[in-house]
C-alpha cells in the first residue's frame, strides 16, 4: 500500500494534449517549409510564414517544458504514505486566489511530515496509522511540500 502510486488528473490530460498540439504544429511548419522552397511568386511571404510557424512551434515545445518542471514523478502522481501519527497540528495558509485555507500538518514517528488538505485529519490523534494521498509540490523559493488527502485512518 505504501507508494502505491496514481497519475493525477491534470498530467493525465496535458501530457497527452500537449503532445498533440505539438505534433500539429511541427506538420504545418513542416507544411510551411515544403511551400516556401516551392513557392517562386511569393518566396518573401512564404518565408515570413515559415518562420512564424517554427517560433510557435519552439514556443509550444519550450513552454510544455516548463510547464511539466519538475520532471520527477512524485510531483505529477498521487503517491500513498502511511505511517503512524506522531502529532497533528493546523495551519492557516492563503491560497492563490486570495481566500484563507485551514491546511493539517501531520507528522509520522518516522519524522515525515505531510500537509492534509481534508478536514478529517483533524479526527486524527497521536499513535493513529493514517493513510495519505500526496503529490509533491514545488516551491520557487521555498522548501518543496506535500499536499495530501485522506484516505483512511486506524485506530490503534
């Protein structure tokens, strides 16, 4: 049960979309290319064409890039963790929308440290084995975290 793993919706759908996009995009500038070097009456045009089509190209393929960073697994799957609670305690953290959020730091007796996003993990008490679901998530000029949900808890 520990590390099982599940993609995340949103990596499921964007990886697959981008992809597609991308692909689209290298057979126009593609299809440019071949019209510009048979082109003899509007090679200037053409060549305007070409060239918008391959910075687009490289503007979708670099942004994809960035976009997917960090490249590791663990920031773009759900990966279960499950341990036995040393202490539960609350945050107060504003989200990006300018809204306040109640976020529960849990810490296992191996002294990992998670942060449930579930109202259930209040219910939690030391000497618990809980089960989260977490994705890891980056930080630019912090520390990076974990953002987990609930999936079951043991009373021992």
């Amino acid at each position: 049960m520990e590390n099982e793993a599940r993609w995340s919706i949103d990596f499921l759908i964007a990886l697959p979309l981008m992809m597609i996009i991308i692909v689209v995009c290298i057979g126009v500038t593609i299809g440019c290319f071949l019209w510009m070097i048979n082109e003899t009456y509007q090679q200037g045009f053409a060549l305007v064409v070409t060239s918008v089509a391959a910075l687009v190209t490289l503007a979708v393929i670099l942004g994809t890039l960035a976009g997917f960073y960090p490249y590791e697994k663990e920031y773009h799957a759900y990966i279960q963790k499950v341990g036995t609670v040393k202490s539960v305690s609350k945050r107060i953290v504003g989200g990006s929308d300018g809204a306040i959020n109640e976020k529960f730091v849990v810490k296992y007796t191996d002294g990992r440290t998670f942060g449930c996003l579930d109202t259930r993990c209040a219910l939690v008490k030391p000497g618990n084995t809980l089960v989260l679901t977490c994705i890891r998530k980056w930080d630019y000029q912090a520390s990076d975290g974990y953002d987990c949900g609930f999936v079951e808890r043991r009373e021992s």
